[in-house]
C-alpha cells in the first residue's frame, strides 16, 4: 500500500512539474509573438529622439515614421547596430538640430 501511495505522489508531482514547465514554455511564446508583432524600436524608450517629441521639440512624424514602425533606414539605429556614438540632436534622416537640448 505504501508504495502505491508514494507511486501515485511521485507521478502527480512530476506531472505537476511538467505541467508547470509546458505552462511556462507557452507564455514564453505568446510573449515572443507579442515582441514580434510591436514594431516599436527597441531603443525607442531610451532614444532622445521620443524624449524631443513627448516634450514638444520635434514633430510627432519622427516617432511615427520611424520609431513606432521599426523603420531600419534610421541613421540613429543604424549608428546604434555599429556602436557608433552619435550626437543626441542628431534625427533619424542623419540631420542634425543645433537648437535640441535636454
Ligand atoms: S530615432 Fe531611430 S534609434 Fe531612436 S527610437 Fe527611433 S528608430 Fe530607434
């Protein structure tokens, strides 16, 4: 009888475990397509091109035609692939506005 009692513990805890496992595999999914979907750039929260905007220096356009979109033709993201510094007034098109400042 014992044994039956540890046999059958055994088993529902490793199933527990296995099903905690599979649980945990299927979000980590669901979250990768999550990732995948949003095309938001994915320096875009540390980027002082989306602080510019949301303070009312620049155009709205610069988010919305690159940051939002993923768009890789950014001269910014582009500098960031290669680990080149680049000044923080710099835009996406590569111009650069004296007048931005924190
Ligand atoms: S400006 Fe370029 S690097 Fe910065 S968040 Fe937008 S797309 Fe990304």
């Amino acid at each position: 009888m014992f044994f039956i009692i540890f046999y059958y513990l055994n088993i529902s805890f490793l199933s527990r475990e296995k099903n905690e496992k599979n649980l945990y595999l299927g979000i980590n999914r669901i979250e990768n397509w999550v990732i995948q979907l949003d095309k938001t750039c994915k320096w875009y929260n540390c980027c002082p091109i989306k602080f510019f905007v949301e303070n009312g220096k620049l155009e709205k356009k610069w988010v919305e035609d690159y940051c939002l979109i993923g768009n890789k033709n950014c001269i910014r993201y582009k500098l960031e692939m290669k680990n080149e510094p680049h000044p923080d007034n710099m835009l996406p098109n590569g111009e650069i506005r004296e007048e931005l400042e924190y």
